[in-house]
C-alpha cells in the first residue's frame, strides 16, 4: 500500500491517478498523518462498494467498543446493572 499527501493529490492529480491504477489503494496523508483512504470504483457496483465501506467501519467501531468495554470491565455487567445505567443515563440527561 502507498502512502501519498495531499498535496500530491492537490497538486499533481494526473500522477495520483496513474498511481492508483497501479496500486489499487492508496493512503493519503496530512503532515504524514493517514487521513483518507482512495480505492478505484466501478461505476456499476458503486452502491455495493459504498455498503462493504460502511460495513467494515461499523465493525472496526464495534470491535473497538468492545475492546474498551473489556478494558474497563463492563462486559461483565448483567442486563439489571445495564438498565440501572441506561436510566441514570437518561435521568441525567433530562436535568
């Protein structure tokens, strides 16, 4: 995987594309931060490219909740205490 800036991409878009081609993916930077990810699409499946996109973002979330979950205990918690916490939750909100 090639990592490119923005700037390439601001500046010398022909290149980026060319590269594309080449690469199938690439990772683009800010301050050699990754900030974006640029995948070719064909136009005739670009509803089921964005459904896999969205799909693998809403797992890497919920692998992530789950993990933070587990660090801190609370996959432990019965269905009461999540309830308790749920309406505390709410009472606090409402305030």
């Amino acid at each position: 995987m090639e990592f490119i800036g923005a700037r390439m991409l601001r500046l010398k878009p022909g290149d980026v594309w060319k590269k594309l081609r080449a690469e199938k993916e690439l990772v683009i930077t800010t301050n050699g931060k990754p900030v974006g990810l640029l995948m070719p699409v064909d136009a005739s499946h670009l509803e089921e490219s964005l459904l896999a996109v969205r799909r693998a973002k809403a797992e890497l979330a919920v692998t992530k909740l789950r993990r933070v979950s587990a660090s801190g205990g609370l996959d432990r918690l019965s269905d009461h205490d999540i309830a308790e916490e749920i309406r505390a939750a709410r009472k606090a909100r409402l305030r």
